[in-house]
C-alpha cells in the first residue's frame, strides 16, 4: 500500500514532497539577530535530510520580540541580508521546502539561553530589555514583570508582524508561521492566565482572541499570495483555569474562515504550573480533535519517534502533516530513515546517494564505486 506520509500536500502554489516537518527549534547562536554560520550549517542539514517542509526557529519580530539575546530577528537590513544567504544555500538543495516562525516572546522574552539557565535578564542589566504581554503580570517568580501593552504598543507590535512578514518574503521563505504557542505574546492574549485585561483586548473569549486575530490578518494581507500561511497553537495551557482545547477549536474556526493554511497544534507553555501527561504522540489527539472542525489541514508535534507511528498518524487521518523537533536535531537524517522503514524511495542530494541502504551492495561488489 502507497505510504501517506510519503505523499506529497498542496498548499496555494506550494507543494511538498512529504508530510515530514521539522518543527522550529531556536538555536541561540544568533548576533543581534542575525543567522550565522552555524544557522547555515543546522538548517542546510535538516534541508538536505528530506523533509517536506523545515521551519526555521522563532524569528523575533524586533529586538525586544527576541526570548533571548541570541535569538533569530528579522527587524533589520542586517537580519534580512543574513538569512537570505542561509535560504539562498538551503534552496539551491533542492529536497525541500524552507519555512519562516514570526514571533514575539512577550513576558517571556529577554532571559538568558538554556545553556546558561536560562534566567530572567532585568531591563537594567546589559543584553536585557523591558518585557511586554497583555498585562503586567510575570510568567513566575524572578521573572520581569512586563509592561502592559497600551493601543499604541499594540499598533507597533502588529506592525513589527509585518515588516518582518515583508522581509521574510523577500529573503524567499516559501511558508510563513505565526507563533501563537508555548507561552509567548499571541499566546498570552489568548490565555486567561497572561490576559488580565478589561478592555476589548481582555476578558471573554472573543476579547482575548481579537489580537492575535488582527495580527494573522496583517501578516496574512502583506503575505505572497500564492505562499502558505500558517499558525501554531498551543491548544491546552494544561493548568486549571488556562487556554482549553474547546477555545482552540472556537480560534481555529475564525483562523479557517480568514484562509489561514495550516494549522500546527502543540500544547503548553504558558505557567509552570503545567501538567503534561508525556508519552508517545501525546499532543496528536488534540490536532485530531482541530482538524475534525476545520477545513485546513492539521501538524501534530510531539514525541513522534518513528516512521511508522508518523504514518499511523497521517494514515489514519489523525493529522495531516507530522513535525519532529527533537527528534531531527539527534538524527537531521530520520526522514530517510522513516523511509526505508516503510520501504518508499525518496530523492537523496546526489552527494550523499551512495549511502542509501539499497546502493550498499553494488557499492561494495562495484571496484569503481569504491575508488
């Protein structure tokens, strides 16, 4: 039977070869936001492993939006000029697709990286910056309290979503996502437990869901047109009184009538309180339970470790699309490796074709192919 997860998915003009995504996973390797050598190395791999789609890590909208100072931007000339030579390389491979994640960290913004604790860094001290968030509420203890974002904050974040939206199409992204999970500004307005407002930004849910909406319609209205746009969404904050999956699927239904393309689904990160029952595809039920309500088509995230759970997964219509994270950075090469188990042939870059399992023997047996 053909494999579905090695079946291609049309997006407005785009199509993938597969199913396989690689999910952002911030690097926090950056120089005032700019990608480096080492950016050109992480994403070249993961392009030339086979996915479908690679989705570069969160891209900080401005400085501020950035979670660390190390962190990806794309609010300068400088940003632009620096990932557009990454993109240039990882297009000239030719075995798949590369993605843009616009993001705004929010309170959750100006720490240290995990390497180094990943600590809270005070507007006073050097590298650190004034957080920002629906209210001035800190994502916990020793965490900076932000300031909460007036309409002219708003106005300038919003538009700081779309010049990076406009530069990330000239650097050549062909997908684009907006970050609106794990604990970050979109994130925070939709949740209860960040959005303590009373104005129309605040409250009930159609309140709380307003910006990130406007957000998505910005981006979405300076976006290529013939270029998917997507969202991520953490769909439960997995805390007593947070986001909940049936909140997902009510901003999912305006996201699916405003022509947003895809949807990928993971959960958690606003408050350390979180209570995540880990195990095995543990997010996939809640991009089931979103796709069952909306025409877009599902990621699911998560511990998927295997090529034949991910083709369980899209076989089943669970999902679909599957993203790795993880996962990709221990082994950039599962794609292939999924492939062989499900016993599909997919494109290899040429240098690398003699590694193919089903090229061993005549390697080995061939005098020529091994001088």
């Amino acid at each position: 039977m053909p494999s579905k997860l090695f079946s291609s998915i049309s997006m407005r003009d785009l199509i993938l070869s597969n199913r396989v995504v690689v999910a952002p996973m911030c690097q926090y390797s950056a120089q005032d936001g700019n990608a480096q050598d080492w950016h050109l190395m992480h994403l070249g791999q993961l392009c030339t492993g086979g996915p479908g789609l690679v989705i570069a890590e969160a891209t900080g909208v401005s400085p501020a939006a950035r979670i660390t100072p190390q962190c990806l931007g794309l609010y300068s000339d400088a940003n632009e000029a620096a990932i557009t030579r990454v993109i240039d390389f990882c297009r000239q491979l030719g075995t798949g697709q590369i993605g843009v994640q616009l993001a705004h960290a929010g309170r959750k913004a100006s720490t240290g990286a995990p390497s180094s604790g990943r600590q809270a860094i005070g507007p006073d001290e050097a590298d650190g910056w004034q957080t920002v968030a629906p209210s001035a509420v800190p994502y916990d203890v020793d965490w900076n309290v932000p300031l909460a974002l007036n309409d002219a904050g708003l106005a300038e974040v919003k538009g700081q979503f779309v010049a990076a939206a406009q530069r990330a199409a000239r650097a050549g992204y062909a997908v684009a996502e907006v970050h609106a999970a794990h604990g970050y500004l979109l994130h925070q307005f939709l949740s209860p437990i960040a959005n303590q407002r009373n104005d129309g930004y605040g409250g009930d849910l159609d309140g709380r869901m307003r910006f990130p909406l406007e957000v998505f319609a910005a981006v979405r209205a300076v976006w290529p047109g013939d270029r998917p746009l997507g969202i991520r969404v953490s769909a439960t904050d997995w805390v007593d009184g947070g986001w909940t999956v049936e909140e997902t699927i009510a901003f999912a239904r305006e996201l699916d009538a405003m022509d947003c393309d895809f949807i990928d689904v993971s959960s958690g990160g606003m408050d350390p309180r979180q209570d995540i029952p880990l195990g095995p595809g543990y997010q996939v039920h809640l991009a089931e339970q979103v796709g069952k309500e909306v025409r877009m088509p599902t990621m699911a995230v998560g511990m998927i470790t295997t090529g034949r759970q991910a083709e369980d997964i899209v076989a089943q219509g669970r999902a679909d699309m599957v993203a790795l994270a993880r996962g990709m950075l221990f082994d950039p090469h599962w794609t292939w490796r999924a492939a062989e188990e499900l016993g599909v042939e997919i494109p290899y870059p040429p240098q690398y074709a003699r590694s193919r399992p089903s090229a061993w023997p005549q390697a080995f047996t061939s005098a020529a192919a091994v001088k």
